[in-house]
C-alpha cells in the first residue's frame, strides 16, 4: 500500500509539475511523500511487528499528510496522499479506520473549498468536491480486502497444518506396518527359541544347541531386515523426481550383482505413500530375480496411462510355475510375492505376475493416477 501510494502520488506531481509557476513547493511535497516511504519500507522489513501497533503507525503517516498539504498547498498531491492514507489506515484498522477516513474526507472539502477560485467552472468544482469522498471508498475497500486475504492466509495455514498432521499420521502408520511385517515377526520367533532355550540346557542339549542356533540367526535376519528398512526409507526421497529414485534403485541393485537394468521412466509424479510402495516393490522385485531368477538382463518400465500408473519389471531368468492362489506361495515360503501384493493392495492397486519355467518372469503394478 505504501508503494501504491508513492507511485499514484509521484505520477500525479510529476504531471502537476507542469502546471505551476513555481515547482518548488511541490518537488518539497514529494520529497515528503518518498521520504516517508522509504522510512515506512525500512522500518517494516526491518520491524514487521509495528504492523500491530496502528495508533502510532496512522498518526505518524497523518503527520506526513498534514506536512504534503502545507507544502503543496491542497493540490492534487496532497488527495493522492490523504487517498493513500486512508487505504492504508484501512489495511491496518480494517472498519475501525472509516473515522480517519472520514476526517481525511472533511479535511479535503475543506482545502476544495479554500482552493476553489469564486465562479469556477461548475464542472471543475464537481470534480474537485466529490474527489474527498475517495478517502472514505479508498479505506472500506481496503479493510475488506486485507480481511478477505486474511481469511485465505489463515485457511491456507490450516489446510497446510491439517495435510502436514495426515502425512504424519500416515509415515507412522507405514513404519508400524514394515516393523509389523519384518522385523517384529522375526523378533518374536527369536523370543519364543531364548524362552525354551533355560530348560532346553538342562533336559535336551541337543535341541538347546539348535534353539541357540535359531536365536543366532534370528537375530542376524532381524539386523538385515532393519537395515533393508531403513535403507529403503532412505532411499526414496519425496523432494526428488520418481525416475530419478527408480533409476538410483536399479543402479545400485545393477552394481552390487552385476546385472544390467534397462530402465524406461516416463515424468509423473505419485503421492509419497503411493511411491513408497511402488518403491518397495520394485527392490523386492529385484531381489527376487538376484536369488531365483538366474537372470542376464532386467528391464524395469514406469509408464503414465490415462487414470493410471503402471510399473512393470521383466527378467529373461529361468521363470516358475504359479499357483493358483497365494495360500500356495505361503506354503512354499515364497513371501516375496505375497509382500508385493499386500503392498499394492494397501495403495488401491493391483499386481500381476507372469511366469513359466525357462521364459522368465513379468511382475506388473496398476495404481490410480
């Protein structure tokens, strides 16, 4: 408001200064006006909480008015300013502001009445007596409008805040459900082996040796299942592009086993749940082809479809024969494809899986866009 001020009024002085005898005055009035917004810019960036103080902000920008008027004599530098000091009294004030507006108002009438010449022409009076009443316009329209863009401020925050709450609840939901599904499982079997190990000792060495073995390595699936959990929370970073994740994935797993990946990735953009799992997905897809597949080349595709997303992953690996349900898969500790699936499912997506013995294996992914 203080530049808009200082740009209509400098405009307004610049044309006036055509128009007078002696510009003097005048160029002394607008010094005034860039002074004090210069001042006011200052003060503000460097103070921005004076903003909630007006009383002493209004009656120092009234003092600067009263200083126009007396220099430029009631000329149309002086409106400008008392126009501009209005809206701004308005944008501090909001309503409470139409009272200095209204002596801005009064005090306008007052200099047209002074400043109008006897027997002036009618239609330059009208003009010069209903300018005033600007001031009054000018700070209702403000004080709206600084309401209306407090009320957008205010409910932007709190969309903000409630988006920030759901992500949160939803990153500590996913974190419940990768301990449930990994390390939790594999901590309680390790619990129930140290349980029967004491009595074990004592009445079955033999099988105190095996429960002592069980709890070894349980203990180590444990440490490598949350070190695959935390590598892969590290992995996806929401700020990045999901070709670029995808691509960092395959080029990591292509490193450490020395198959070559051939990626296709087309520019979309997923929520971070939904690309947390197509993530997911994607490492035990490639897991899966690094301990079973026998595989020379892997290609990994991202594709935009209209309504949807798609990820597939193909090996020319040795391929296997699928059951006809996943309570099959149970049966055969085949809990890759079942984590897969459960994955999908949790985003609203489906997975498909294509394989026969010596043609290799299809794993396909379709969420909602």
């Amino acid at each position: 408001m203080l530049l808009a001020r200082a740009a209509a009024t400098l405009t307004a002085g610049a044309v006036g200064l055509r128009l007078v005898a002696d510009p003097r005055p005048l160029l002394a009035a607008l010094a005034v006006v860039a002074g004090t917004t210069l001042a006011g810019l200052a003060v503000l960036s460097r103070h921005p909480h004076v903003a909630r103080h007006p009383v002493p902000v209004l009656a120092a920008d009234t003092a600067a008015v009263l200083g126009v008027l007396a220099l430029d004599g009631g000329g149309v530098t002086f409106y400008c300013c008392a126009v501009g000091a209005s809206a701004l009294a308005g944008v501090l004030a909001g309503m409470w502001a139409l009272p200095l507006a209204a002596a801005h108002t009064a005090l306008g009438y007052l200099v047209a009445a002074a400043v109008l010449p006897a027997g002036a022409d009618p239609r330059l009076a009208g003009f010069v007596l209903t300018f005033p009443i600007a001031c009054v316009l000018a700070a209702a329209g403000a004080a709206v409008a600084t309401a209306a863009l407090g009320r957008y401020v205010e409910l932007s925050v709190r969309v903000v805040a409630s988006a920030q709450r759901t992500a949160a609840a939803s990153e500590r939901a996913r974190l419940a459900r990768e301990l449930h599904d990994s390390v939790t499982k594999t901590l309680r079997g390790v619990s129930f082996a140290a349980l029967a190990l004491p009595q074990s000792l004592r009445r079955h060495p033999d099988l105190a040796e095996q429960l002592a073995d069980t709890v070894s390595r349980g203990a180590s699936v444990a440490a490598e299942e949350a070190r695959e959990l935390v590598d892969g929370l590290r992995l996806d970073a929401p700020d990045s592009d999901f070709a670029d994740t995808v691509q960092e994935i395959c080029r990591r797993w292509s490193q450490v086993y020395g198959i070559p990946v051939r990626l296709a990735t087309a520019p979309v953009d997923p929520p971070v749940a939904v690309r947390y799992e197509l993530c997911r997905i994607l490492q035990e897809a490639l897991h899966n082809v690094a301990q079973h597949a026998s595989a020379r080349h892997v290609g990994v595709a991202v594709r935009g479809a209209p309504g949807r997303l798609e990820l597939r992953i193909r090996d020319d690996g040795r391929g296997f024969g699928l059951p006809a349900d996943l309570s099959q898969l149970r049966a055969a500790q085949h809990f890759g494809l079942i984590g897969m699936y459960e994955r999908a499912h949790t985003i609203d997506g489906s997975l498909h899986v294509a394989s026969s013995p010596g043609r290799g294996t299809t794993v396909e992914v379709t969420v909602p866009a």
